[in-house]
C-alpha cells in the first residue's frame, strides 16, 4: 500500500472494493485478498483522521492559551 495514498483515494478504493465484495462473481480467494486491502485502506483512514483530530485539538488548545495569556 503506498504511503502518499490521499485520505480521498483511500475512501474511493474502500467503496471499490466493498461493491467487489459485494458482487456474486468473484472467488474466494480474491474475496479474501479485497478483504485484506479493505482492512488496510480503513486503518489507512482511521489514522488519518486520528492525526487530523490531534491537530486540530492542539491547535484549538494553541488558540485557547493566545486568547487567554495574549495582548488582546
């Protein structure tokens, strides 16, 4: 799985692969490898958005400590 796969492609490749899955023609075997992907691309995202809450939190508690100790 590259690493400078975007958040946005990661989703579009998770809906790819669930209406694969989802389809009645495709081998056990290639269910399985879909499966694997899938679980990879939902991690990808899971910390993708995890990394986007942190930011913005710090930058929320950044903002909170200018408002509060800054030259207003």
């Amino acid at each position: 799985m590259p690493e400078n796969i975007t958040f946005e492609q990661a989703i579009a490749r998770l809906e790819e692969i669930a209406d694969r899955l989802e389809s009645e023609e495709i081998t056990l075997d290639e269910s399985i490898r879909l499966y694997e992907e899938g679980m990879k691309m939902a991690k990808l995202c899971s910390d993708r958005l995890k990394t986007a809450r942190q930011k913005i939190t710090e930058f929320s508690d950044d903002e909170g400590a200018e408002s509060e100790y800054g030259d207003d």
